[in-house]
C-alpha cells in the first residue's frame, strides 16, 4: 500500500469529488492522510511541499509547477461560476479608495480581481487586504469591509442577506478571454513517479463516477463539511462547480490556465 497526503477543502464541491476516494475505495493500492483546509492554507501547504496530491487555486499553479505534475481532471473549471466582488451595501459603487479584501492572496478569485482591476481602473494599483473566504463574507454583513471578494458557497446567499453585486468577475473573465474560468485544480507531487501518479488520477475519476451515480447528490459527510447547512445551496454549489471539466479540462481548460498565468507574478 502507498501512502499519501492530500489535501481538499470543505467544500461541496471538493466533498463531492473526493467523497469516495476519502472513505476508501475497495481494491485501492492508496490510503490517504486527509487535511481539509481553506484553499489559501492548501496554497501555501503546496507551496512548502507539504501534501502530496492536493485541490489547488490554479492562480498558485505556476509557483508550484516545479515540483507538482497538474492532473486534468479533479479541478473546478467552467461558465458562470466565477467569484463575485460584493459590496456591504446594495445598492453601492466600487469605492476605490477602499480596501477590496480577497480571499487569500494566492487565490485564483485575487488573480481576478487584479485582472479586471487591471482591465477598468486606468492602471492604479489597488488597495488589498486578505482574510479567509468566510471572514471576507462576514466582514460585508457586519461593515467591517465595505466591499470584498466572495466565493464558494457565500456566492449563493448575498442576495439573499442584501449584499450589493459591483461585478461578476467570472462574466468580465469570460467576456475578456473568451475561456473558462480556471478556478481550482489537483496537482500531484512530480516525485512520487508516473505509475503513482496515473493511480492517483484513475482514483479520482472513479470516485467523481462514483458520486456521479448517487440518487441523491448531497450525503451526510457533504453536508456536515459545508459551510451552510442548506441542502438547496449546497446542491447550488456542487452543480455549478463540478463541471464536465472536472472530469477532463482538455484543451479549454489548458488554454484558459495559460491565459491565467500570465497574471501571476513569479
């Protein structure tokens, strides 16, 4: 038996994906050490060379590629999923002398943000801070920050809790590149050798099969992970997040992570 680290979120999503591969799957060469963790943390974990098979910003991707091989599928990639910069207010403007807060700086919801920033804001350079993806949320509800960076589930429920929508940075990215929007992806640790890593793969896709031909899409282990224990939002989140992408990212997919790297700073 081979064992090894990983590392996921506790997003649906991610819960979805590895489900199976976390509760063992039968006739399985791999046993698994699991840490859960906000993606920033994963992040900068990869970034240490910590875990060796990890779900990754794939705004981190071209620090780590050095030491980590990218797997085509596992990730999250898709239309109309992309994180939202939100106002404590609704309505409201984007105040640009305003902190923005983002979640975790190696994040690929920063990268987006600095790209639209980039894109609409005559080449100023914006004032930032970082918390974790949920702090960012609380922050708008209470008026600590007066505008932020959300993802993850809290992108289904500012409406809801009268948050104001500033941009769609997904819909800006989609219309700028014509691509995807690259948001997470599974590395695997190069050192760990082809034959493992193919394992690795092929165990991923069976456990996305598996969870695929569930009746029900959220499980007891799903929901107790998320972050909202609402079955409705969390159904949201794994429908908008798991993607024929996550399956394979083929050629779309790699192009949109070019497109991607050429905003990360090296």
């Amino acid at each position: 038996m081979t064992r090894l680290r990983l590392g996921i979120s506790t997003c649906p999503n991610d819960t979805f994906i590895y489900e199976a591969l976390v509760h063992g799957i039968p006739g399985s060469k791999l046993t698994w050490d699991v840490t859960f963790a906000d993606v920033q943390t994963l992040n900068e974990k990869v970034l240490r060379g910590e875990l060796d098979v990890a779900k990754v910003s794939c705004g981190v991707l071209p620090l780590v590629q050095k030491d980590y091989q990218l797997l085509p599928c596992g990730g999250a990639m898709g239309y109309g999923c992309g994180p939202l910069l939100l106002s404590a207010k609704n309505p409201a403007a984007f105040q640009d002398d305003k902190e923005t807060v983002l979640p975790g700086k190696n994040t690929t919801a920063s990268l987006l943000f600095r790209f639209w920033y980039a894109k609409t804001q005559g080449g100023k350079t914006p004032q930032v801070s970082y918390a974790f993806f949920n702090e960012v949320y609380d922050g708008l509800l209470n008026g600590k920050n007066a505008q932020g960076v959300v993802i993850h589930e809290k992108r289904f429920t500012w409406q809801r809790d009268g948050l104001g929508l500033l941009m769609d940075l997904g819909a800006f990215w989609e219309a700028e590149t014509a691509s995807p929007i690259p948001l997470g992806c599974s590395v695997a640790k190069k050192s760990l050798g082809q034959s493992t890593i193919q394992a690795v793969e092929a165990e991923i896709r069976e456990s996305l099969a598996s969870a695929h031909s569930r009746l029900n899409l959220v499980t007891d282990f799903i929901r107790k992970m998320a972050q909202i224990p609402d079955d409705s939002v969390i159904e949201q989140h794994i429908r908008m997040f798991v993607t024929d992408f996550t399956r394979d990212m083929g050629v779309p997919g790699r192009k949109a992570l070019e497109i991607l790297a050429k905003h990360v700073v090296l």
